[in-house]
C-alpha cells in the first residue's frame, strides 16, 4: 500500500503546458476555420430550438398534439419556405404559374 501512496504521477514542465495549449488552440481555430460555413446555420437551429422549445411544450401539454407534430407545425410555420414561393405568386397578380404547379407536361 505505501508502494501506492509513494508513486507520484510526474508533473508537466510550463514549456511543455504551453506547447500542448497552443496545439489545442491550434486545432479549435483550425477546425472552426475549416467548418466555418457551418456555424451560422448551426448557431440559428440552436437558438431557434430553445426559443421555440416552450411554445412546443405548450401545444404538447395543453392541446395534447403529439410532440413531433407540435415542433413539425413549429418549424414548419416558421421557416418561411412556403411563403416565399407563394408570395411571389401573390405580386404577380396570379399570373405566373402557382408554385405547385411549375413542372407541368407543358414546360417540362
């Protein structure tokens, strides 16, 4: 047991601290560099998630939606894809082809 207890587990010198802190950093901007188109999407489903999380959690408890419908209606709603082809349709008056039916037998 005193075997044990004697053995020490040897300590890092600061030159060698440094040199493993700055690998690290190293890395994380090397990583963050090369995944940099990422972050923006990444940071804005992160934020988006946690503000629309209570909202969600209302529909689930108090309407009693299924919790995947509740966050399906929930992004769907704000995601904004839908909208913008028919709001498109909207400003020209109708007259452009409706966005459901682009790809026709016609045009294709």
């Amino acid at each position: 047991m005193n075997q044990v207890e004697d053995e020490k587990v040897p300590q890092w010198s600061n030159t060698t601290k440094l040199i493993v802190a700055l690998s690290i950093v190293a890395m994380i901007a090397f990583l963050l560099w090369k995944f940099q188109f990422i972050l923006g999407p990444l940071l804005f489903a992160i934020v988006l998630a946690y503000l629309l999380y209570p909202v969600s959690g209302f529909f689930h408890k108090k309407l009693h939606f299924p919790w995947r419908l509740a966050a399906t209606l929930l992004y769907h709603h704000f995601s904004g894809f839908d909208r913008s082809a028919h709001l498109g349709w909207f400003l020209s008056g109708g007259s452009a082809a409706k966005p459901d039916r682009i790809f026709t037998e016609n045009n294709c």
